[in-house]
C-alpha cells in the first residue's frame, strides 16, 4: 500500500494519489453493497453490524472527499488516522 504523498493532475490541483482513492473507493463499493444486502434484514445483530457499517462508510467518504480535494500536509495526516481507524473498525467486526 502506497503512503499517503499527495499527486497533482493536470488542472495542477494536489490530491491523493490514485492507489489511494482507488482503495478507498473499493472499500466505499464493498461496504455499500453489504449494507445494500443488509437493509432487507431486521434481526438484531444485522442491524448492530448496519451500524458498524454505516460508520465504516462515514470514514470512507472523508477520505474520499479529502482525497479529491487541496491535499497538504496536514490533510495527508488526517487520511492517514482515517485510514488506520478504518482497518481498525473492519477488522474488529470481521
């Protein structure tokens, strides 16, 4: 997995490198799809594991959205933690 150094297109806006925003969008398409599947169950532990999706995809969309905008320094730091507590969370709940 590639850090987290910014790339610049070609209008000269700085991002996140593709790698990156690649991963955090098919993290974005797995989970989005469980809970696509999820949403036509209404036990209790599938809806506790909604929650924990629903978190998950929060922290996605952040990255997503830092990601494709001015990406600095400190940005770079805030994906960085963003990434960390997401494989955190998907791993405690695998």
């Amino acid at each position: 997995m590639s850090g987290n150094k910014s790339e610049t297109t070609e209008n000269g806006k700085t991002t996140l490198p593709h790698e990156r925003l690649i991963e955090a969008y098919n993290r974005r398409f797995e989970i989005q799809e469980e809970i696509d599947v999820m949403t036509k169950t209404t036990d209790g532990y599938q809806s506790r594991r909604f929650d924990q999706l629903t978190m998950q995809l929060t922290y996605v969309d952040n990255i997503i959205s830092i990601g494709e905008s001015d990406f600095d320094k400190k940005r770079a730091a805030t994906v960085g933690k963003l990434f960390a507590v997401l494989r955190t969370l998907q791993h405690s709940n695998n």
